[in-house]
C-alpha cells in the first residue's frame, strides 16, 4: 500500500510517501503560515502518486485543519487526522485535558512506549518539548523555548552582526558577549536535561532539527536519535484506527 503521511508544525511542512513501509519520498518546506496554500500546490503531484491512503498530524487550530481536509479530500482517498486521546492504544495521556497536549508530543509518545520502558523524549524544534513515560503512561512533561527563541530575546540589536553557525559550540565560559549568550543559553537547557534525567533512570531519546548538538553533550547518557519520530507515532496512530486495520 502507498500511503502519505503529513506533519503541519508551526512552521514546516513535512511529508513521507511510503510503500510498503519504505519511504519513497520525503520533503520539508517552510509554509510562511500559509500551510494550505502550500499544501494545494503539492496536490497534484500527490494525485500523480496513486497514494491510497493519508494520515495527518496537525498543529493547526480546527478552521486550518477544516480546510486541510478540503484540500487532502480531492484525493478521493481515506484521510485520518491524528488526535490526542485519553487512552490510546493503550498508553494512557498525562494531560488533565488531552486536548490540551500537541499531537506532535502524543505521537512522538505514541511512538517509544512500551512496557517496562521508561522514556525521557526531548523534541529539538521550535521549542523544546520534554515528554515522560513510563510504559504505558504519560507523565506529562515541559516546554521551554528553544535555542533561537532564547537567543533573540536576549540579542537586539545586533544588524550586522554576523553569528557564526558554531555559535551553539561548547559550554565554556564565553569570552565576548555572543559566546556568553549562546553558551549560557545552551547550557541552561543541557542541564535542565540533566536534572530531569537524573531523578528516574530512564532512556533519552532526541528527535528534531537540532537532536545532533544536544546529543554532543548529553552523551553519557547514550541518547537515541530519532530522526523521523513522529512519522513512527503516526504510523502507529493509524495501525490502531478500526476502520485501517
């Protein structure tokens, strides 16, 4: 079966063709806040697929995800738009009001529980999202804002400025006022991990942009990078809809 699976963040919009369970195709695009209007012009070449079936994790509030699902319905083809449950395949939210959660965090969840696993799941990208679960229960979870977020709210003013690509580097003591921004930004949140990490043993698994850099320094504690995390939630979302089984 060839299947398309679409995440709409806040930002992105990213999109697996898979057949089989392989990935065929994989793209990631900037909507502009516009990720309908993106979305309409990739249509087409998805029609041109013969996919025959989609499921959907959606960031958007419920007027953008109506028209998401205008859009995916000229497909003529099953749409299933993922939703945060009380339970759920058996993994039970943390969240007093589920629907408060992010799907993006439900399925990236979703996708490590297990019995007798208990899971620390940072998510590296517009913000960090830091989810708890111990086999099949959600714990809840943070969210802070991220290393850019961060940064742009300490530095103004700073046109032409040039900000290397290795500003986020180590965590020295920085020696002018860019290092000392970007290493006190980068260390605060290291050891916010840290502090998480160390009151349950648990395993670390990182998925998102910038997984690769705090993996560098959380290495002891053998940190999983997941690249593709909420592609494996979706998957599992659907495998456990009754009208896909």
């Amino acid at each position: 079966m060839k299947q398309l699976w679409l995440d709409i963040g806040n930002t992105r919009l990213k999109y697996w063709i898979t057949q089989n369970d392989e990935t065929i195709e994989h793209a990631a695009e900037l909507h502009l806040q516009s990720p309908a209007d993106l979305l309409l012009g990739l249509i087409q070449h998805f029609n041109h697929q013969k996919i025959q079936r989609v499921g959907v994790s959606s960031v958007l509030d419920a007027e953008n995800n109506a028209r998401i699902q205008q859009i995916l319905a000229r497909l003529n083809i099953p749409i299933v738009m993922a939703q945060v449950h009380a339970e759920y395949a058996q993994l039970k939210c943390g969240y007093e009001q589920p629907a408060q959660l992010g799907i993006d965090r439900w399925l990236q969840v979703l996708a490590v529980a297990q019995p007798d696993r208990n899971v620390c799941v940072i998510g590296c990208g517009t913000a960090l999202t830091i989810d708890l679960v111990q086999g099949h229960q959600h714990l809840g979870g943070y969210i802070l804002p991220n290393l850019y977020l961060q940064r742009d709210a300490l530095i103004q003013n700073t046109k032409g400025i040039k900000i290397p690509d290795s500003a986020f580097d180590d965590l020295d003591p920085g020696h002018n006022t860019i290092d000392a921004v970007h290493h006190g930004i980068l260390l605060g949140l290291v050891s916010t991990i840290e502090a998480i990490m160390q009151r349950t043993p648990q395993q670390l698994v990182l998925t998102g942009g910038d997984a690769p850099l705090f993996a560098k320094f959380l290495q002891h504690y053998s940190p999983q990078i997941e690249s593709d995390l909420l592609l494996k939630g979706l998957q599992h979302y659907l495998q456990h809809q009754p009208a896909c089984t």
